[in-house]
C-alpha cells in the first residue's frame, strides 16, 4: 500500500523564503477601523438630525391639528379652520422635507470626503506593501539563488 508523502516540511521551508510582514495587515486594519468609526458617526449624527426634525414636525402637526379640533361659533370657521390646517401642513412639509434634503447632503459630502482620503491611504499603504513584498520576495530569490 502506498503512503501520502508529507508535505510538511517543504510547505514549511516554502514559506519561511517568502516571509510576510504582518505589520502592512495591521496598518490596513486600523485604517479600515477607523474608516468604519468615521462613517458610523457621520450616520449617527444624520440619524440624529433626521430623529429631530421628524420630532418637531410631529409636535407641530399635533399643535395645528389641536386649533382644527376646537369648538367653533360658526359653522364657516371649520371651514376656515380645515383651510387653514392644510395650508400650514403643506408649508411645513416643504420646510422639512428641505431639512432633511440638507441632512442627506450633509451626509453624501461628508462621506465622499471620508472615502477619498481613505482611497487615498489605502492605495499609498497598498503601494507600499508592494513594494515591501517585491523588495523581499528578491531577497529571497536572491538567497535561494547564492544557496544553491
């Protein structure tokens, strides 16, 4: 019966040539970490915001509608009433709509920032752990090369 022949060692000795910097694996950890911490604040805070304004737009509907449920003299002041609610609720749509409009403007520009810069590191550590690898990848070569 024949035997599976143990790649072990030569695995072993394969990989000890080609050492690994796991410094450059760390950096990018880091990096990725706090780029998560960055856009997890700049949703937070859009959160916040959003939270607030549909807040005041809820009390300020509620307070409106509270004028409307008033007992009237005259039959015409419901009318007048109901008017007045629908244009008041058609106005403070468009003001918060335009609130949360700037909220996610905020947002967009903030996180196009976010990710520009973290292009930008990323791609000078990725140039730099290039180079790292080339660099030994051809000291290795090199000493397997004189070893033989």
């Amino acid at each position: 019966m024949a035997t599976a022949q143990d790649f072990t060692k030569t695995m072993q000795d394969m990989m000890s040539a080609f050492p690994v910097d796991t410094k450059a694996f760390d950096e990018a950890f880091k990096t990725s970490a706090a780029l998560g911490e960055k856009m997890t604040k700049v949703a937070l805070e859009a959160a916040e915001k959003s939270a607030e304004i549909s807040s005041k737009w809820t009390k300020d509907t509620l307070n409106k509608i509270a004028d409307v449920s008033k007992a009237k003299t005259e039959p015409t002041d419901y009318s007048q009433s109901l008017t007045d609610f629908a244009s008041a609720s058609a106005e403070m749509a468009a003001e918060n709509m335009a609130a949360f409009a700037e909220v996610a403007k905020k947002v967009q520009t903030e996180t196009v920032e976010l990710m520009l810069a973290a292009g930008k590191d990323l791609g000078e550590e990725a140039s730099a752990v290039v180079k790292k690898a080339t660099d030994d990848v051809a000291k290795a070569a090199k000493t397997a090369k004189v070893g033989k």
